[in-house]
C-alpha cells in the first residue's frame, strides 16, 4: 500500500475515448495505478423499476454521488483503502459487489463529469478533457452500447437525443474549462505519450514503478478493423 502522491482527472463526452485513454496511458505502470471509473458513483437507484430506471437522465450531474466519490478520493489519498461499488449499465443498476480498492501512487479518475464538481476538482493535481466530435463520439456509442450494454439502436438514438447530447452541450462541455490539458481526437498518440510519461516521472519521484515503455498505435478511429 502507497500513498498516492498524483491524482488526474479525465472527463469528456461518452465515446470520446476517456476510457482507451486511461488505459493506454497506465497500461505499462499498472502497479501503481488506481483508476476510478465515475460510472461507479452512479446514484444507487435500485429502489425503481428496470423500467423506471431505464428513463432516467443519466448526464445531469444529480445523477451521481459525488459526496461518496469525494470521501472515497480523499480517503485514497490519505493512504487508505475503499470498497468502491460497481455499477452494471445493462440493469442501469449499482451492483451488490463492493471491490476493495488499496491505495497507489497514481490515481486516475475518469468519467463524463470528472471536472465537474469543484470539490472533486479541488483533489484533482492533473485536470484533462478529451475532445472528440459529435458524429465520432455517437457512432463509437451506438456500437458500444448495442454491442456491451444491452442496447437496441432506436433506443441509444432516443437516449442520446433526449439526454446525452443536450447534457453534454449544458455541463460536459462546459467542464472543458477547468481542464489543464485538452486533448483532441481521443486518444491522440502524442498526447497519449505525453501522459503516460508525466505518469511514469511522478512514479519515478515516488520511488517505485515500473518504468518499461511501448509506442502508442492508434486504430481507425471509430474503432473496428478500420477497413471501409
Ligand atoms: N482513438 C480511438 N480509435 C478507435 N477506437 C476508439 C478510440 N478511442 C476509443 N475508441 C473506441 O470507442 C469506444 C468508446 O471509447 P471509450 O474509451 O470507452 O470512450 P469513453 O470512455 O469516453 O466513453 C470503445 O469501443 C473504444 O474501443
Ligand atoms: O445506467 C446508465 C448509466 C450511464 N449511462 C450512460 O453512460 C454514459 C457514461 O459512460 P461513458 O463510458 O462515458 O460513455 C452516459 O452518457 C450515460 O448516458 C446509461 O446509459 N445508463
């Protein structure tokens, strides 16, 4: 167990590649990493209905529970462990599973509204926002959602226009503000090096690590075999 001594937050719109990009970015100091998916702080909302819950906003920030992320973060960096629930998008439903979480060097929050909350903000030394269009990000969804979510298309089309896209242009976007690093296109192999490497030095000043590196290649940006 470490004290973390480096904590990043990756925000950005859904399919915009936050995700690809924290793993991409930890994936040779693994050890050391903590990554905390927001998607895990999602309100539990077991109480409702599949049904009921299928209709809920899930891009508002009132959507999350950002008191419990925030005791969770500071108990992180104060040395501790969490029990850090999970979250299943196919029942859109927190699981009954806790997963303890000890503490590392480096801890990676990612999620749509990680730069939101000033009060999470505030625990964040790193802010990064990733950039990717509209079209890119919604294709990326509808693949996503139909293939791992339990999606059918008519329904990621109706999410996205009744809540997704009008949240992302009112708190997500917005967020971009605070961001200290933007990064444009996903996972943008320069920017992807960039970060890994700042992570590797901020492990490195810590005393511990693994310092192997690998180039980044990136796919067809939609994902697939990026073959037309
Ligand atoms: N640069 C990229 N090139 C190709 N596919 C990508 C890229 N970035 C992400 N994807 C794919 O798009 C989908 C959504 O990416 P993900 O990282 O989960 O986005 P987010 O976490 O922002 O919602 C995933 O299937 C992922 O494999
Ligand atoms: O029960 C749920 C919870 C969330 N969503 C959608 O997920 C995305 C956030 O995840 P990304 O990996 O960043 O795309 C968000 O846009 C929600 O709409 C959901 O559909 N159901």
């Amino acid at each position: 167990m470490s004290t973390p001594s480096f904590v990043i937050g990756i925000a950005g719109g859904t399919g915009a590649g936050k995700t690809t990009i924290s793993r991409l970015v930890t994936r040779n100091v693994e050890d050391a990493v903590t990554r905390i998916p927001l998607d895990n702080y999602y309100v539990d909302r077991s109480d409702l209905t599949f049904e009921r819950r299928r209709e809920l906003n899930y891009d508002h920030p009132d959507a999350f529970e950002w008191d419990l992320l925030h005791t969770h973060l500071e108990t992180l960096v104060s040395g501790q462990p969490i029990e850090m629930p999970q979250y299943d998008f196919e029942t859109h439903d927190r699981t009954s599973e806790r997963v303890r979480v000890e503490p590392t060097e480096v801890i990676v929050l990612e999620g749509i509204l990680a730069l939101y909350d000033a009060d999470i903000r505030g625990l964040l030394d790193l802010k990064v926002y990733v950039e990717t269009d509209a079209d890119v990000r919604i294709l990326r969804r509808i693949r996503r959602d139909v293939g791992d979510r339990g999606r059918d298309l008519d329904g990621v089309i109706d999410q996205y226009l009744s809540t997704v896209k009008p949240m992302h242009e009112r708190f997500i976007e917005p967020s971009k503000r605070h961001a200290d690093l933007i990064i444009p296109e996903g996972a943008n192999s320069v920017a992807v090096d960039l970060l890994a490497g700042k992570l590797r030095m901020e492990i490195e000043d810590s005393g511990d690590g693994d310092r192997d590196t690998e180039a980044t290649s990136i796919e067809s940006p939609i994902g697939g075999d990026g073959s037309s």
